[in-house]
C-alpha cells in the first residue's frame, strides 16, 4: 500500500510539472511511475508528450510506439508518431 500511495503522488506531481510546462521535472516523475507500472498507458503518453517539448524524439517515438500496442485503437498516438518521422524526413516510416 505504501508503494501505491507513493505512486499515487508521483502521479499527482507530474501532472502538476506537466501543467506548468516543466517538462524534465514531469518526465523524471514519470519514469519512477514506469519503472513500477510498465503497462500504465497515460504515463506513457504524458512522458512521450513531454519527451516531445523537450526536444528528445527518439525517446518519444519509443513511448509512442509502446502505446501503440497497449492502448486499442490509438489513432491519435499513430498520428503523432507518423508525424514525428515525417518532420524528421523519413517519409517511409510515416506511412508506415
């Protein structure tokens, strides 16, 4: 239970650093919150997002391309993948 109140409270501050726009903060918060719920998809896509404000694309396409397997039908994540490679230039993986 104290993992879980803990846990809890990682959860809390990270969407309070996410909401002020401190991105490293958040995901810093967010990897002690993976690193014990492997599976916990809105971590995953707070952390992908914050990966993405912090400049750091191939960590973002890893949490995207897990949640593309986690969560049914994510069609805003294939989006935001495709649209990261197409900005990146690879034009083949973003049809992908």
């Amino acid at each position: 239970l104290a993992k879980s109140d803990e846990l809890q409270r990682l959860v809390a501050q990270a969407r309070r650093s996410y909401g002020s726009k401190d991105y490293m903060t958040a995901a810093a918060q967010l990897d002690a919150v993976i690193e014990t719920c492997i599976w916990d998809v809105s971590s995953r896509e707070m952390r992908a997002d914050c990966f993405i404000q912090m400049g750091e694309i191939e960590k973002a396409i890893g949490d995207l391309k897990a949640l593309s397997k986690l969560k049914n039908d994510n069609t805003q994540g294939f989006y935001k993948l495709s649209t990261i490679y197409y900005n990146l230039g690879d034009h083949e993986m973003s049809l992908k």
